[in-house]
C-alpha cells in the first residue's frame, strides 16, 4: 500500500500550534518519525531557550546544569544552536533574587557566541533588585556585546540592569526594537556619535524609569525615531515626560500606539504647552495618557487623530478641583475646559480631533484614599452617584451613546456606553 506524504504546510501548522501551546514532550516525539518533520521540530524545540533564576528559593545549580547541558549539547550538534531565535538569562522580574549566578561559567559566553541567527537578546534582573554589569566577567560582556551586534538581531531588551555600558545600548546597528526598563547606563564623555555614523529606524521603543537619561537617548544615541510605531514611555522627572512627547512628536507620521504616564513621585507633572503641539497623529490607533485638564485641553485643541479608535485617558486633578464630601465633585473651575473636551471628543463629526473613536475611558485622578473598609465604600458609592448626575450634564455628546464611554474618579466608577437594544 502506498501512501503520500504529508504536505509540508500541514506539518508546519500542526508544529507551530503545538509551540504556541508549549507541548515540547509532542514535538519531541514527532522529531523523531520521519526526516521531513525534524528540521521543522528542531526549529520550534529551540526557537526560544530562557536560562532564569524564577523564585528567591530557585536552585542555583539547576540552572547551571541545564546551562552546562545545552552547552555540551550545541558542541555535539552545533546545527541545534542556528534554530536559536531568542535569548534570555539572569533573574526573572518576581524571583526577588539578586544572584549572579551566571558570573565565571565559561559555558554561557560559549552558548551566546554559538546562536549564529540569534534575532531577540534580554538580559534581565529582578523587580528593585538590579543586576550589575560592571560585575559580568570579561568573557561574558563580550559575548554580550558580539550578540548585539549580530546582524541578525532585532530586538534588544535590558531590564533592572545597573551601570550598562552606553554604547551596548545606543551603538548604531541593525535593532528595530528597543527595551530598557529600570537601567542605568554608563554613559561616558566620549559617547557622543561620529557624524557620519548610520542612524537606525526604530519600530518599537519602550523606556522606564531610567534615570533621566531618555534626553540622551534622543540626542546622542544613533536613532531614528521618524519611522517609530509602537512608543511606551514612564518617565523618571519633567525632562523624560517633554522628551517622551517630543520623541511621540518626531514619529507623529508613523506613531500607531503611545502610552505616557507621570512618575508615581511626581503625579501632577504634566508636559510643557510647546511639547503637545502635534498637529496630527496620522496613524495612531492606541492612546494612554495621563496629564492635568489644561494639557489635555491644548492637545485635543491643536491635535487631531483621524485614525484613533481607543483611548484611555488620565485626567489629574489637584486637591483644590474635587469636592469630596457633597455637591457636584468636580468645582465650576473645569467646566469650560469639561464641555470643550466633550465637543472635541464626540461632537459634530466634522468638528471632532478623534472622528472614528469606538471607546475611551476617561479617569479623573484625585488622590483621595479612603481605603477599603465599608467607610470607604460607602464614601465611594456616594461620590460614583454625584459623578454620574455631574457628567450627564457636562458631556451631553458623549453620554448621547455614540461612543462607548467609561468615566472613573478614583474608585467611584460611573460606565456609559450605547444603550441597550430590546
């Protein structure tokens, strides 16, 4: 009996839905019944290899063994190590482990060096807990270095890593996306860029609580931001959020999603009036922001979004905007700014800086805490019914239903959205 084989985009499919389940043990077992299938089981078994303290109680030498194995491994078969996709080591995010466990192995440099067509490269510390490069060996800070600048690499993410070398992060080379989250870097007086050095587009950049130095990422560092679509910025002080909206400025052409918030320190800081003068954002799709009323008010007066389809938006309120205990809660002060917000979000469809919004979310930060117990419950109660009388009457075009609405002050929550069909 003869029977044809199965067409390689059938065997495709099933491996690559059993890699998005993590069902390592069936394609293990599929590697092994016929040659066609091996090379695309090789592809998904080590697509991705993480090498991670996970707990404060994880074993140490577990993971050094499972290291000195794959090291032993890839020699014996080095076509293994070119299915290598992405890379990951240290200390996972919620481990509370501050280990240098991979310091002295011999074996990790060697791995790293083998992933010939390695394309995402993450060094990663716990939560507040930061590794240090200055304590990486020799051998290992230029593995790392030679797998940043492989050329196949794209994607480079540092998290909770102190005293990174400037020039492993802003060296002009082929990356499209950029991560660095709780970094700081070692920058030297001899980093500013030769004139003629290639700038590289960026895709994506995300960027967190860096210690002011996102100004020097934009000025000195070898990026072109034109071309960016994915933006994610939370700043550290006054200059990271100015720098995050002038840098969302640069790709307002290309900008398809923007998140910016104010340091938790510094809740009230919002950007400076020149900086949120875009014009118009011609592809953004997603928007997160959190501002006071007035910066909001000049952005949706000088910007449009004709591509917008959700928002969330944080407005903050200083103490002396809220009324807590009776009355309407927010003071008469905003009102004017309130309803040109609502014109400007859901009125004339002609008028609107956001003609094609399907939802948004607006939240009004207050700082009121009245904590959890059945005091503050009911104080919340009481507050969500005045925010609800208020809002009716402030935004007549977005409660109207043609837009799927949320408002939140604090934890009193007030929903509106299109009504109900019978």
């Amino acid at each position: 009996m003869s029977s044809n084989p199965m067409p390689l985009d059938i065997i495709f499919e099933v491996t690559r839905s059993l890699f998005k389940d993590d069902d390592h043990a069936t394609l293990s077992n599929m590697s092994v019944t016929c040659g066609a299938v091996l090379p695309l089981c090789r592809a998904r078994l080590f697509y991705s290899i993480e090498l991670l303290l996970h707990t404060l109680d994880s074993n140490e030498s577990a993971v050094i063994t499972r290291l000195r194995n794959l090291n032993t491994l890839f020699i014996n078969n080095p076509i293994l190590s070119t299915y290598v996709r992405e890379f990951k080591f240290g200390n996972a995010p919620n481990s509370g482990s501050e280990l240098l466990w991979f310091i002295d192995k011999p074996e990790l440099p060697r791995l790293l060096d083998s992933f010939s067509q390695l394309t995402t490269f993450t060094v990663v510390g716990a939560l507040r807990l930061m590794i240090d490069w200055a304590e990486f060996d020799e051998e290992l800070k230029g593995s790392c270095f030679r797998a940043r600048a492989r050329p196949t690499l794209k994607m480079l993410n540092l998290s909770s890593v102190e005293n990174a070398p400037w020039g492993f992060v802003a060296e002009p080379v082929q990356l499209y996306h950029l991560s660095v989250c709780e970094v700081t870097l070692d920058v030297e007086p001899t980093s500013e860029p030769l004139p003629q050095a290639p700038q590289r587009s960026l895709k994506t950049f995300s960027y967190g609580h860096c210690e002011g130095t996102l100004s020097l990422l934009l000025e000195r560092a070898r990026f072109n931001f034109t071309k960016l679509e994915r933006l994610n910025v939370d700043p550290d002080d006054m200059n990271d959020i100015n720098t995050g909206w002038a840098i969302a400025r640069l790709a307002k052409e290309t900008l398809e999603s923007f998140e910016i918030f104010p340091p938790d320190s510094y809740p009230y800081l919002s950007p400076s009036p020149n900086t949120i003068q875009i014009d118009t954002f011609s592809q953004l799709c997603q928007f997160t922001i959190d501002v006071d009323l007035q910066a909001l008010h000049q952005l949706l007066q000088t910007t449009s979004f004709p591509e917008l389809l959700e928002a969330s938006i944080g407005i903050r309120l200083q103490p002396s905007e809220i009324r807590k205990e009776s009355g309407s809660p927010l003071v008469e002060s905003l009102i004017p700014f309130l309803q040109d917000i609502d014109a400007f979000i859901a009125g004339p469809k002609e008028k609107r800086c956001m003609p094609e919004i399907c939802g948004i979310d607006l939240c009004f930060h207050t700082g009121i805490d009245e904590g959890y117990d059945d005091r503050g419950t009911a104080f919340f109660d009481g507050l969500s019914g005045r925010l609800e009388k208020q809002v009716l009457e402030i935004f007549p075009a977005l409660c109207s239903g043609e837009v799927s609405v949320g408002f939140q002050l604090l934890e009193a929550v007030v929903k509106f959205g299109p009504p109900d069909e019978d």
